[in-house]
C-alpha cells in the first residue's frame, strides 16, 4: 500500500480503514519524525531504504542532493515555514 493522506478520501469512512490499516504496518507514526530522518518514513522512502511501500518517486529515486536536502530538513526539526 502507497502512503496517503487518510483525511483525502473523504467522509465515507474509507479514510479511517486506511489510517488504520498504516497504523498496522507502522507508517503513520513516523511519517516525519522531526530531528530524526532514519526514523522518518519520508526519508527512507525518497531515500529507497524503506520496508514498507514503495520508493518515491515511482520513476527512480530523487537525486542525491535532493535526499539531502529532505534528509537535513528533517534533522533541523522539520519545521513548517
């Protein structure tokens, strides 16, 4: 199963199971998991070392310096700004 945002399918319900079934496989929890990128599911993902689903992109790993980049992003407190 790809990584979605359980609240985008809408009210009837389904966004729930999903939640619940990335609860299971341990995804949601650590989606981003600030000042830590090897526990951050985004990071392993772009970085190709996950466990569960697949690598973003689909089309091939991002470049080095953009893993970078999210990697540092993440270590500096994944701040929203």
């Amino acid at each position: 199963m790809d990584v979605v945002d359980a609240r985008a399918c809408g009210d009837d319900g389904i966004g729930d199971v999903v939640l619940l079934v990335m609860r299971l496989v341990g995804v949601v929890e650590n989606r981003v998991t600030p000042g830590s990128a090897a526990t951050s599911y985004l990071y392993q993902v772009v970085s190709g070392t996950q466990t569960v689903g697949s690598p973003m992109p689909l089309t091939g790993l991002l470049p080095l310096a953009e893993q970078t980049t999210i990697h540092d992003w993440i270590q500096q407190g994944a701040l929203d700004n």
